[in-house]
C-alpha cells in the first residue's frame, strides 16, 4: 500500500525530508506521495517514517493502492538497485 496525505496536511515540511525514497514532495497545495516511490519504508525502517513525524495525522493508507509487504520490499529492491 502506498500511503496518501490527506487534505488535512498544514504544510509543516516535516515528511518530507523523512522519506528515505524521496516519494514525498510539495503538491500545487499540500504535500503529497509519488506511489510508484512510497514502500510505506519497508526495506528502511519498521514503521513509516513520515507518519511518525506527522503532527496532524493526516498521512494514511491510500485505499486505491492495496499492496502486500513482498510487492512493498520488492518496489524496495528495485529502487535500492536501480533497476
């Protein structure tokens, strides 16, 4: 699952430099999460980081983008390697 901020994001610029993909970046209003980048940081830590920062709660679970753990740490490897 690729994760989504919400609209309720107040632009405190914290997320963003948490992304260890760099999948995070400003949007024409609020910030927002490259799908195709965001492993939920499967491969980088245990939780995601830029919901643990997140001071509003408003990053969650985009619910058009189911994906189990192996397509998350797959996505991982493939950035991680380039390939």
């Amino acid at each position: 699952m690729a994760l989504l901020i919400t609209g309720e994001c107040i632009n405190c610029d914290v997320c963003e430099p948490e992304c260890p993909n760099g999948a995070i970046s400003m949007g024409e209003e609020i910030y927002v999460i490259d799908p195709a980048l965001c492993t939920e940081c499967v491969g980088h830590h245990e939780t995601s980081q830029c919901v643990e920062v997140c001071p509003v709660e408003c990053i969650i679970t985009d619910p058009e983008r189911v994906e189990s753990r192996d397509v998350l740490f797959a996505r991982y490897r493939r950035l991680v390697e380039g390939t």
